[in-house]
C-alpha cells in the first residue's frame, strides 16, 4: 500500500502507517471501547465493580482516550496527548490507592491491545490491507502499549513516593517522641505505632550518625527507626546489637562514622543517645579513636569521667591543690609520679622503669609526694578521687595531644 515502508531484510524496522489508516480506523472506535470493557471486566473483576460504580464513567473515558489518541497520532503525530496522559497516571494512582501491583492494569492494557488486534485484522480483511500494513499496526500498537504504561507507572510511582514520605514522617515523629524522655505521651506514641505497623520494644539501642555529604541509610532493617534529617543523624534498633543488626549497619552505614549507644528500657532511649552522640565528640576530640562504628560498651569509664568538664576541673583544683604552688615542670614530674603509683602500687624500680628514671629519682619524688599530700594518700575515698582526678586528666590531655597514650 503506498506510504508503508517494505522492510528488505528480516529485522529491518517497520516504517510508520499511512494517515489514511487512521480514516479507515476510526469509525470502529465506539464498538472497539465497549468491546475491551467486556472483555477487561470478564477477565478482571474487579474492574468490573469499578465500572458500575461513581469512577465508571471516567474509566470508559480513560479508555476512549486511549484509543482515539492513537489513531488521531497515526493521522498526526504531533496531536495533543495530554487528557490521555493524565488518564493513564490516574489510572496508575488508583492501583497505588487500592494497594495493588501494576500487574493487573498492566495485563489489561495487554488485553486491550489483543483486542484491538483483533479487531484491526478484520478491517484489514475488509480493506484488503497488506501483511506489512499489519504488521506495522501490530508494531506500533504495542509500542503505544508501553506508553500507556510508563505514563500510568508515573502515577503509581507518584503515589508510593507521597506515601512513603508520609509513612517515613510518621515514623520520625514516633522517634522523636521516644527521645523526648519522661513523661511519654504514650496516646500519641500508641498512635504512631498504630499508624505505621511499628511494635513497641522493651529494649532499643540508638546510634548517632556523624553528618555526611551523603546522608542516605541503605538496607536498614523495616523496624529501624531513622532520622537523617536531624542534623544530628541517628536511628533507633528494636533490641540489642546483636550479630545480625552489627552487620545491617555495616551495610547501611557504609561510609559513614557513627557511634552505638547502649542497650536501654525503651523509657531511656534519650540516654542511649546521649551518650552515642558523646562518644562521636570524644572521637572528634582525639580521645577516642575512631573506626567506622564504635560502641559505648567499649568506653563507659571515659564517658564517666567525661560526662561533666567543668565538676572535674573543681576536683582537680581541690585534689591537686597540694602542690599548686609548685613551679610547672615540678608539678608535671609529681603528677606523673603519682599517677603511676596509683594505677600500679609498684616499686621504685617498676616505676623507674615506666618513667624512664633511676628507682632513686622515683623514691625521692614519693617522698616529696608523702610530705605533700600526707593522709590524702592514705585515706582509701581521698585517694580515689584523686586517682579519678588523675586519669580524667590523662584523658584531657589526650585530646590536646594524640601521642599521649591511654
């Protein structure tokens, strides 16, 4: 037939349909529409109740455009689309509204196009239209097919994302609720939980997140709750740390600092990352070192003596003020001195050792040590604090200078 294109070897694309095919298509239009409805509704129920109900008349629409747009772009093929458009996304919205796959709309666009298939070779018989003009019709038919359902796909997707925004605002606002600390509004709390599927734990260890360039948290377990929003990043574990949830953070932490909390009464979940998000500023300190994921567990006697800088600074000033008249390089040789009987109770020569002095040096400093403190380093709760005093500041000094050992 003039204006088709005659593929000269197998597998050469078929050329375009004339603009007269779409004359001879045209007046089958009405028949074709009632014809896909009874065949869709037959093989789909469910779109059946559709049609007999409030939406049934915009699907018949939604159909008619579909069709009548495909042949109105066989006559031109710049010819308006867009009501055709948005009826495909609003059909893919209400899959996505119903809680279905696309599968089943899918199919019916598939069945759909068999139909008009069908239907085309008779006209084709009628018309003594050519196997290539057919042929041609079948290709272009189910390339119109996969039109249909990007746009429809579209709508889906439009919908899940709104509702996964909605659903993950959610289940932040449950977070942020769970951190607030005593008193819990638990109606609101119940509420969150109802609404988002999420089972309230006995127990939950949180993770501070250090901020990141790329803040994403990738393969987290569905109970996990997460915030990457927070400029502080973190996220909640239903339970303990175990085994399994250490390497789903590995996976969906990849890249990125953080620090694990510990294991607490859900009602102490502000604790937990508290101390998670101390422990990311003592890394940034120098005091602990860093690795990809590092656990409180590991650093409870630093947080301690950490938790509060300017209460430590007051009992330093109160255990150390023996010798705060003393010029500064005398005072570092007894601090350290006395550091080091305190953390060994050694003798002199295992102290001179440590301190790379002669065992004399070393008695002659705990002589000076005893006449200086006196009963401070005899009386057991005096010499803990100053003990405590002691160790808090190596750790202040770390911080200040890394090559200070623990």
């Amino acid at each position: 037939m003039p204006g088709v294109a005659q593929p000269s070897e197998l597998g050469e694309p078929l050329g375009p349909l004339p603009q007269e095919f779409a004359a001879i298509v045209r007046p089958e239009i009405p028949g074709l529409v009632k014809e896909i409805g009874l065949e869709v509704t037959r093989t789909y129920p469910e779109y059946a109740r559709l049609l007999d109900g409030p939406y049934g008349q915009g699907i018949r629409v939604g159909v008619e455009q579909s069709i009548s747009v495909f042949v109105e772009q066989v006559a031109e093929p710049t010819a308006p689309s867009a009501l055709r458009d948005e009826m495909c996304r609003r059909f893919g919205r209400f899959e996505a509204y119903e809680g279905r796959s696309l599968d089943q709309l899918h199919g019916a666009y598939r069945l759909g196009a068999r139909i008009a298939l069908r239907r085309a070779k008779k006209v084709g018989r009628r018309h003594n239209l050519s196997p290539t003009m057919m042929l041609t019709f079948a290709d272009a038919l189910f390339a119109y097919v996969d039109e249909l359902e990007k746009l429809s796909r579209e709508g889906y997707l439009e919908v899940r994302a709104a509702s996964t925004d909605h659903t993950g605002t959610l289940r932040r606002r449950l977070l942020h609720l769970i951190l607030a600390g005593r008193p819990a509004p638990r109606t609101a709390i119940a509420e969150l939980c109802e609404q988002t599927g999420w089972t309230m734990p006995d127990e939950v260890t949180l993770v501070a997140v250090r901020p990141s360039a790329d803040p994403g948290c990738r393969g987290a377990d569905r109970d996990v709750l997460v915030d990457f929003t927070d400029p502080q990043p973190h996220l909640l574990i239903p339970g303990p740390l175990d085994d399994a949830r250490r390497r789903m953070l590995d996976r969906a932490l990849l890249d990125t600092r953080a620090a694990v909390g510990l294991t607490v009464p859900t009602a102490m979940a502000s604790d937990s990352i508290r101390w998670a998000r101390r422990v990311l500023e003592l890394i940034d300190a120098g005091v602990v070192d860093e690795a990809p994921i590092v656990l409180c567990e590991d650093h409870l006697l630093t947080l301690w003596l950490l938790s509060d800088t300017a209460l430590l600074d007051r009992l330093a000033q109160r255990e150390l003020a023996p010798i705060a008249g003393i010029s500064a390089n005398r005072r570092e040789r007894l601090i350290e001195t006395l550091r080091i009987w305190l953390d060994t109770r050694g003798t002199a020569a295992q102290m001179g050792e440590l301190l790379d002095v002669h065992p004399q040096t070393v008695r002659y400093r705990m002589r000076n040590l005893e006449s200086i403190f006196g009963e401070q380093l005899v009386n057991p709760e005096a010499r803990f604090s100053t003990e405590t005093v002691l160790r808090a500041r190596r750790l202040q000094l770390r911080a200040r200078n890394d090559d200070v050992p623990l």
